[in-house]
C-alpha cells in the first residue's frame, strides 16, 4: 500500500485492467468423466464427487460463464470504488483503488462456503415436472463447496470512505459484455444491499488454499455466502457505491422469478438459495441385486446447515434416515449415507429430502417460473438394479 494516503492508488485514474480472452470460453480441462459441458459452462458430474473430502477438489469445481473466462494481468489490475455512497463521491475516472497486494496485505478471512448456480436443477422442470423453461439445462452439479480466503468486503468499503448514507453496491466482472438476442447489456453486474456487504461477504483472492483459477475469479472475486450464484460476482474490476437503489439487467431482466402468478416485472430481485440434495452417484446408475451398497450424498441450504435428511430407495414410497458425517457447517453442505439392499432386479428411482435449521423441507413440486430458477423439490433418480 502506497505510503502517506493509506489507499494503494487512492483516487488515482487508474483505468481497468487489461484482459484478455481465453481460446475458448473455459480455460481449464473439461474431461468428460468430471463434467458435463454446456457452451460456456460445466457441470460437475456428481459421480466425480464420491470419494472426495467436504471440498469440491478445484479441478471438478463447475464452471459459470455468461461469456469466457478473461485472462487478467495483476501487475496492472485494480480494483475501484466510486459513487455517492463514498465520501467526496469518487467517479469512475478517478476512483479510490486498490492493488492485488495493497487487498493481500489487509486482514484475511478465511471460509468454507458453497456457491450454486441460480439455474441449478433447472432441467427437472422440464423432466419431472414437465414444464417448459429457458436456459441451460443443469441437473444438480452446478455446486461446489470451496475454502475461499480473501478481505471481507466491509473492510474495503471502509477503508475506502464509505458513508451512512450508502444503500448498495454494484460489482461489475472483468468478463466481455453479455450480448442476448443482440442487445448489449454490458458486463456482468449485479447490485448488492449494504448489510449483505457488510455482514459476511468476501473479496476472495484464494481458492482451496491456492491462488483462484482463470475460471473461478482471478485476480478477485466475490463470495456472498447462501446466495444465488449471480452474486458472487467473478473477476471484479470496480464496485459502485450508491446512496440511492442500484439495479442492472441482472436484477430486472434476469434473476427474477416471471410466468404465472408473477407480476409483469417479475418477483422481487432473487437473494437466498433454496434447499437441495444430490446423491453421488451418475444417472442411471446400475446396482447388483441382493448385494449391499451404500449409498452417499449432499445436502446444502441458503438458509443455514442442514438438519436431517430421509432417503427413499422405493420412488418415496418409504423413507430412512440417512446419517449425517462430518462437518455440518451453515455456509457448506452436509454428507450423509445409508446402506441399501436391492431387493430385486428392476428399475429404481432414489430421492433424498432435506430439512435445514429454519424446519424447511424440500417440497415435492417446485414453483414454476419461465427462467427455471431455484428448482429445490426432491429429485428423482433413476438407477437400474440387475
């Protein structure tokens, strides 16, 4: 950090940094036996997870894209601050910013939290609930649990000036804009309330103990704990602060619940995530009859740790409490298991249903909406015994 001012390049005119696009929209490998591949993004198959520790190992962390994964240079990154909600307003062109190293040498914190892709099980309204819905059809792997170390973000907001009068901030990635059905709507950019800001989110700069990926944010990244995946915004260059309401196509266009029973503008801004399961286990998978399996899956909420979880092997004719291992932390997921004899040979469906600390349950249906967000009912999976 710069001596004298405090502030690394405090209201210097720093412009963003350059960025450069990778080959293809994803830099890392994409083996098919890690991930299903959907354009721009990648999903963890949840097979790859078995056997794996409470983290989701880097190299099968999925991957969101709105467009490629930019490839930045920290010599000349920075990260500015401007807006009415800073003192002396600070402007674009001449911001308060901060270097890599100025955000690396401010306390750390350190946290283990899971970030979900808003789209996230968005295929099963087609499929199980037979309704049509736009958008990449994830089943349940776009999820992971990662360590994330970086500055809380209300460290920076007030190292930077910021006042009482601020209402929201707005990140804005690094990415190239976002053009749909031939409209520019720029980079990706979402608003975020103050006491969200304030309360448990993070300016990560470390990914499971290492430096983030191209993918998953280098230089910097946001982690906002418990909430749609859209926020946690990737590769941030500035972040505005506003004494009056932010918005973006981000929190009007997209990432609103629209269809029946919504208003013509949609549902209020989509926040929390809602409660999910997933067995660790490929679809269609195949089992011995007679001989005994055990079966092992995730339970996750936006809303705190999760409770109990029952489990089906019968299409949820019956249920068994599956029991709970490990960690059982309000940010990540919780691992359960339960044996299972088949009984005969034929063809199954196995569901897991979650209860989290508020006593919410996974529904049977979700509610439907156009976009096929937030899709938390139980899911059915088919497995094959012989």
């Amino acid at each position: 950090m710069s001596a004298g001012l405090g502030l690394g390049s405090a209201m210097a005119g720093t412009p963003a940094a350059p960025a450069r696009a990778a080959d293809g929209p994803i830099v890392k490998p994409l083996p098919p036996e890690l991930f299903i591949v959907y354009g721009t993004n990648a999903e963890t198959r949840w097979e790859a997870m078995r056997g794996q520790g409470y983290l989701t190992p880097t190299d099968r962390f999925f991957v969101r894209n709105h467009t490629r994964t930019p490839l930045i240079d920290v010599r000349t990154w920075r990260l500015r601050l401007f807006g009415s909600g800073l003192h002396g307003s600070p402007t674009l062109d001449r911001p308060v910013a901060f270097s890599y190293e100025d955000l690396r040498g401010m306390p750390a914190r350190t946290i283990d939290a899971f970030i979900e892709c808003t789209g996230n099980g968005r295929s099963f309204y087609t499929t199980q609930q037979h309704q049509s819905v736009t958008g990449t059809p994830w089943r349940l792997g776009g999820v992971g649990v990662a360590r994330w170390r970086g500055v809380p973000l209300a460290h920076v907001l007030e190292r930077a000036g910021l006042t009482r009068r601020a209402v929201d901030i707005m990140p804005r990635g690094l990415d190239p804009d976002f053009i749909d059905a031939g409209r520019n709507h720029g980079r990706v950019r979402r608003p975020l309330p103050i006491a969200k800001a304030l309360d448990d989110v993070l300016l990560a700069y470390e990914m499971n103990g290492r430096p983030l990926p191209p993918d998953h944010g280098f230089p910097v990244r946001l982690v906002v704990p418990g909430w749609v995946g859209i926020a946690s915004i990737k590769w941030v260059g500035d972040i505005e602060v506003s004494d009056a309401p932010l918005s973006s196509p981000w929190n009007t266009v997209y990432y609103r619940m629209f269809g029946p029973g919504y208003p013509p503008e949609g549902s209020a801004p989509l926040t929390r995530q809602v409660l999910k399961s997933a067995f660790e286990l490929p679809w269609d998978a195949r089992f011995d009859a007679g001989r005994t399996t055990v079966l092992r899956g995730r339970s996750w909420s936006g809303d705190g740790a999760v409770r109990h979880v029952a489990v089906s092997t019968d299409g949820g004719g019956t249920w068994r409490r599956a029991a709970l291992h490990g960690r059982r932390s309000g940010l990540g997921w919780v691992r359960w298991e339960l044996p299972w004899r088949p009984p005969a040979p034929g063809s199954y469906e196995l569901l897991a249903r979650a209860t989290d600390g508020t006593g919410a349950t996974q529904p049977d249906v979700a509610p439907y909406n156009t976009l096929g967000y937030l899709f938390g009912a139980v899911v059915r999976h088919p497995v094959t015994v012989t």
